[in-house]
C-alpha cells in the first residue's frame, strides 16, 4: 500500500496560502479545511492553508509528512438517507511549529496573499499570559503567537489598512471573536507595541464572533484497516465526521464576498448577529440531548440513537423538542423545524456510538444553560408548564439518587453537587426532596419552589416515575 503524499496521488496544483490556521486538530480539518477544499473545487477562491501548531506537541511532522493530505470520511443519516463518503483533502499546503521554527512563522505575515486566521486553540485558548513577555521568542499562548505574527505583518506592510486580516477563531466560547480582539490589544498594551499598530487592530482587523456546529469523533482507530484498503493509501490522517456541518459568522458583507461558501452550497450563515443561532444550538440540539439523557437511562436504554429510535422514548424527546423548546424561540419556524429535523438525523446516526452517561456528565449545570430557559420561556408565553421538560427534570432528581430498580446510577459531578442530592434524599418524603433540590439557587441561579406550579408538577412526575420504579421491581423480583 502506498503512502499518502502528493506524488503517490498525483496532485500537482499549487495554491497561494490565504489561510493561516492555529491548530491540527480533527476538528478543523474535519470542518474548515473540508469547507476550503471545496471552496477551491466549486468557486474562485483559490487558496491553500498554512497550519500552525499551536502547542509545542503535535502531529505537524506527520502533516508534512504527507504533503498535508489526509482523507475526510463523511458518514451519517442526511435527508433521510445514509451517508458514506471519502474525500481527499488537498487544500494544505504545510504545517509548521513556531516553536521549531519562529522566524519561519513570522514570515508568514510577509505574505501578500494572506486574508485569513482561522483557530481552534480550545474554550482555554483564547486567553492572556503575562508570562509571554515579549515577541523576540516564542510566545506560549495563541493570542501572543498572534499577536506577534499580526505585528510582524503591520510592520512589514507599512499598516497598510488593506493588508489587515480577518480573524475567524472556531473556540467554543460566546463571542470568541471580541475576546480574541481584546487579548491581542493586552498584549500590544503589555508589550508597549506602538499606537498606530493598536489602530490597525481596532479600525482595520476584523474579528468575526463564530458558531460552528459538526460532530467530529476524528481518527477512527477501530477500522483504519479497512478504510486504508478502501482507500489504496497509507493515510495515518484519515478524520471521520457526521455530514452535517453548520458556520455562523458574525461579519461584514466583504468578509462573505472573500469566503464565497454560498456559491458552493455550504451551510455557512454570515450574519449581523449570530446570537439567535447560539440560543437555537443550545435549547434544541444541546437541550434535547439533555432532557432526554436521565429519561431515556432510566427506561434502560444507554446510547442516543437507541432512544430516539425506541417509540417511548423517541416520542418524548420529539414531543419535547417541537411542542416545548421550538415555541421559545425567536427565529422563523422553517429555519427552527429544520435544524430540529436535522437534529434528529444526527441523534440517529448509526456510525456514531454516544453513550448517554457521557452526555450526563455535570448535568445540573446543563439543565440549567440548556433547559431552564426554555422552561421558564414556555410559561411566560403561554401561561403553562412544559411537561415534558418538567418530567426530564424528575427524571434528573430520580437519576441523581444514584440507584434506580436496585442497580446503582455511576454519577459524574461535582462533590458539591453529589453531597447536595445526598441531603435530599434523605428527606423523609419525596415532596421535601423535591422543594430542597428546587430551593438550590447554587444549582439553578434562582429559586425554583417560587415559580408557580413548578414543584407541584415535578412532584407529580416524580412520583409517577417511582410508581414505574416500583412495578419493574415487582416484575423482576
């Protein structure tokens, strides 16, 4: 079997560099570098990307080992029908670590064909060190490397207003744009770089605030085999994905006119504000991976795919998902059905395991970003109580009591949170139970008993699910 490089596979095009990417990881080169390889194939755009090793550890060798070649193995359930596809990504040009090379790094900014950062550094990433005190070595944090690399091109270009960049960080924090913006500015501030190099960051730079959305579960270690066979190429790169891919990014009409993923046919969203999408993301796909994870455990089932697929609960969590969380929220019913449909795809895909104990792992602090909003949302709209989200969160104080049917529950959570359950419990009637857990303002950020009718009806559903507790042990006894 050959190995994967650019002369076994015969691709002899060159591009210039437009992209500069911070970070090797599956996820970026399971989304973005996907997006840009088609971006060269269905459009003008023309562009390679230069990765960088945000870490002194990685797997930049083994990228340039291969040519930046690697193959992108799509699977999943899309409009209804399953999804198997290879694709060879060629749109990497070379991988570099500033730690092995830093003047080869900085020279990137010389680059006349240079538009785009793009990052994924991780939630911490993002984030000023004052231990980097200066550009003349490498700095450890990525907003110091990019700082010192942002400068490097000022000076180079004379702060020519267009030869800034467009700075599109993919870190899953809110507006990870702006505070890429800000640490860069702290570390001009700390490095007492010069005023007009502050302006050309301020006036000139775009940092664009971003959602990205794509299951990526990367190298799929368990049938490499059979994949390299499939493929006729030693590819140690291969990163596997779910189909479904979305991008918000929150940016002026030029940026979307330099990126064209419309004219590709690409789930790329450019928006004035992407804030509606992030409340979308959270309440549907998060929340209902949420509300269904202690339902569906405790009815035995242990993965996402076999309870949407069971009829029990595969209703609820529709019921939920439609009837409850889609009524809270702002943007147009077609785009919000949508996304919901392709939610549920996604829940269903067959080459994806996700076990929900991995999901339950701290998830009173989930219900609450996730759930309670729309719990409290769907009551000032209609005047009513979601059952459904409320029976998630009987499901959730039952789940928490750490047994259920005599098998014990392997709970993931803080000791704060464990100890706090524990308490509960050993109240002498489910109604105390559940006035201590909704009195917790540690776990929910307010007081739960004093929304009407909320106790009440979590009581309900929790002693229903007792009675159902009971009967199974009748059964099996």
């Amino acid at each position: 079997m050959q190995q994967l490089n650019r002369t076994t596979a015969q691709i002899t095009h060159t591009r210039p560099t437009k992209v500069i990417q911070f970070g090797e990881g599956n996820f970026l080169r399971g989304f973005v570098d996907w997006i840009i390889d088609l971006l060269n194939e269905k459009t003008d755009f023309n562009g390679a990307v230069e990765i960088i090793q945000p870490l002194d550890k990685g797997i930049y060798q083994l990228l340039n080992q291969q040519d930046g070649l690697y193959h992108l193995v799509l699977e999943g359930i899309q409009e209804g029908q399953t999804v198997q596809e290879n694709r060879l990504i060629t749109c990497v040009n070379h991988a570099l670590s500033p730690y092995r090379d830093y003047e080869q790094y900085l020279q990137l900014g010389e680059n006349p064909d240079l538009e785009f950062v793009i990052s994924n550094t991780t939630e911490a990433g993002i984030a000023f060190d004052p231990a980097d005190t200066g550009f003349e070595t490498t700095p450890n944090s990525f907003p110091g490397k990019l700082t010192a690399l942002l400068y490097r091109r000022f000076t180079h270009f004379a702060g020519a207003s267009d030869k800034a960049l467009t700075i599109i960080p993919c870190e899953l924090i809110e507006k990870n744009g702006e505070n890429l913006r800000d640490t860069v500015l702290q570390f001009a501030e700390h490095w007492h770089l010069p005023a007009d190099f502050v302006g050309w960051i301020q006036n000139d730079t775009i940092f664009c605030n971003t959602l990205v959305d794509r299951i990526v579960p990367g190298f799929p270690k368990d049938t490499i085999q059979e994949i390299q066979q499939s493929l006729g190429f030693e590819d140690n790169l291969v990163v596997k994905a779910e189909p479904f891919h979305l991008w918000v990014i929150e940016a002026p009409a030029s940026v979307a006119k330099a990126f064209p993923t419309e004219k590709a046919g690409l789930q790329v969203k450019f928006v004035e504000d992407l804030t509606p999408y992030r409340t979308r993301k959270v309440r549907i796909l998060n929340g209902a991976h949420t509300t269904l994870v202690p339902v569906a455990y405790l009815q035995g089932l242990r993965t996402v795919r076999e309870a949407v697929e069971d009829e029990k609960a595969g209703q609820f969590i529709r019921e939920a998902i439609f009837e409850e969380i889609i009524p809270t929220l702002d943007l147009s019913a077609e785009e919000l059905n949508q996304f919901a449909n392709d939610v549920m795809e996604r829940f269903q895909n067959p080459f994806i395991r996700h076990e929900l104990l991995s999901i339950a792992l701290n998830s009173v602090s989930k219900y609450k970003v996730r759930v309670l909003p729309s719990v409290l949302e769907f009551q000032k709209r209609t005047g009513q109580l979601p059952q459904r989200l409320l029976h998630s969160l009987a499901a959730l104080l039952l789940f928490y009591k750490g047994e259920y049917n005599g098998e014990p529950i392997p709970l993931n959570d803080t000791p704060e949170v464990l100890d706090s359950f524990a308490a509960a419990w050993q109240k002498s009637s489910p109604e105390e139970t559940v006035q201590a857990v909704l009195a917790n303002q540690e776990f929910w950020g307010t007081n739960l008993t004093q929304v009407p009718g909320l106790a009440a009806a979590v009581t309900s559903e929790l002693h229903q699910l007792q009675k159902q507790e009971a009967a199974k042990v009748v059964q099996n006894g």
